[in-house]
C-alpha cells in the first residue's frame, strides 16, 4: 500500500484574483516559529500512521516554492527519520514560475526534492496580467529551462477557457507546450 505526506506552505508573494486556495501574503514569516510547527505536526501523524515507507512527499500551497531550501531539507529529514522512504520515493514541490524562485532550484534539489510543478498558467503576457500573476511568458520558459536541469521530473500547469480561448488556439498551444519535454502537463 503506498502512504503519501503532504506538506502546505499558505503563504505568496501575492494573492492571485482568482485562487480559493489556504494562501495568504504576510511582510515577514517566522521560519522558526513554522519549522517547529511543521515538525510538530508530523510527529503527530507518524504517531497516528506511521509504521510505513512514505512513497511521496507533496509540498503544496501557497507557494511552497518561497521557502528557504534549509526548511525543506529539515522536513524532509525529519519525515525520513519519522517513516523511512522507499527508494524511489517522488518528493514534489509546487513552484510558481519566477526568476527568484528558479535561482533557488539548486539549493531545493540539493534538498531533496526530485520532481517540480510549476504554475506557468499561461505563456501569453497579456493573459498573465489578467490572471493577476507576478511572471512573464519569458520569465516561465527561462524557469522551466532551469527545472528541467535540476529535476528529474518537470511538469507545469496551465488555465484554459480564459476569455478568448478556442478550441483551435488551444490545440495550437497545447501542440506547443508538449514539446517542451516535461514529464506531465
Ligand atoms: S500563487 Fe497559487 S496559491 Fe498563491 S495566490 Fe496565486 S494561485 Fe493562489
């Protein structure tokens, strides 16, 4: 039987016009503070299911992709302490497509983290501001580039039905998009 965890960071650089997800924009975030909760909370569930190898990690958000490398590297040494992994264990981390998060890609990886998920939502700028995000189509595809060399997995997400969208522009895109090489999109 495969046990998956499951690890939210709630918050972002900016709260997107159209997310219902537990995401908050805060100046600062106590990292301490969160770090002794995390691990708190999975000591507690390891006490209520633990006794088998965790076959995934998912850290979800938010922006999981705003923590500090050192963070997720305590989580994840402490879940492997907690569980154990199987070898070939998928850890994933939701990141939003930024030049700021791509720099840190290096430093996730040297982590743990084996597989990205990357918010690209759109390549078209124009849809982009009208989706409220923060990157750029060339923004996207210079971070998908980085990911693509620092995870073994890669996969991306985009919006569709926008305002605009049919279904011949989707084709076209989609016949695009799956040319980049990613695992999963
Ligand atoms: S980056 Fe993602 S989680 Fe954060 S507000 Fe935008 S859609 Fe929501």
């Amino acid at each position: 039987m495969a046990r998956a965890l499951y690890i939210h960071w709630p918050f972002c650089a900016k709260k997107c016009p159209y997310c219902d997800f537990n995401s908050h924009v805060r100046d600062g975030v106590d990292v301490a503070a969160w770090e002794a909760a995390l691990i708190a909370d999975l000591r507690a569930e390891a006490a209520v299911a633990g006794g088998m190898a965790l076959t995934s990690i998912f850290f979800g958000g938010g922006t999981p992709s705003l923590m500090p490398p050192a963070l997720v590297a305590a989580l994840l040494t402490e879940a492997e302490r907690l569980w154990g992994f199987v070898p070939e264990i998928e850890i994933t981390l939701e990141a939003n497509p930024s030049s700021v998060e791509a720099g840190n890609f290096a430093a996730l990886a040297s982590a743990g983290i084996n597989r990205v998920s990357l918010g690209v939502q759109s390549l078209d700028d124009a849809e982009l501001r009208f989706l409220g995000r923060l990157h750029g189509a060339k923004e996207a595809l210079a971070a998908l580039d980085t990911a693509q060399q620092h995870f073994k997995r890669v996969s991306f997400d985009l919006i569709y039905a926008l305002p605009g969208h049919t279904p011949e522009l989707w084709h076209d895109r989609l016949t695009r998009e799956l040319s980049f090489g990613t695992g999963h999109l």
